[in-house]
C-alpha cells in the first residue's frame, strides 16, 4: 500500500490495468471533471455518479463484475444517474 496510511482510497486492488477500472475512471471523470471532453453531455446536464461507486472502485467493481464480452457501460435511463 502506498500513499497516506489509513486512506481508503490507498487500497490497492490490482486491477489498474483491467478494462473495469478504465470504464469506471472515465464515468467518474466524464461527471465530474469540467475539462474532460464529454463533461458537457454527462456532469454539465447534471448526471452524476452514485456515492457508492464515486468512493471506490471495489464498490463498483463489487456491484458490476467482469465487463461482458462486446458490451459497454450505460444507463438504463438516458437522463438518469450512473448507480
């Protein structure tokens, strides 16, 4: 582990390298940071992501699993929240 001790968010889980994380890296991103390129059609109409995933990729992880063969990340309500 590296980081501050005690971080939560300094939890190594071996899975930096894993489609997983990139597609949860850029949901989060594509909410919540203004420079990113598809924050006009994700965080600046107000979608967001749920508290839940927001704090960690293992909650995410936890929730989603392995990416399907051919499949992508969506919601199931265009104008709703990634949760």
């Amino acid at each position: 582990m590296h980081g501050n001790v005690g971080n939560k968010h300094s939890i190594k889980h071996g899975m930096s390298n894993s489609p997983e994380y990139g597609i949860w890296k850029q949901m989060k991103y594509r909410c919540t940071v203004p420079s990113n390129p598809g924050f006009a059609d994700y965080g600046e109409k107000g979608i967001r992501v749920c508290d839940e995933w927001l704090e960690s990729f293992e909650n995410f992880y936890n929730d989603m699993g392995n990416k399907p063969e051919g499949m992508s990340l969506d919601r199931i309500d265009v104008k709703g929240d990634y949760c």
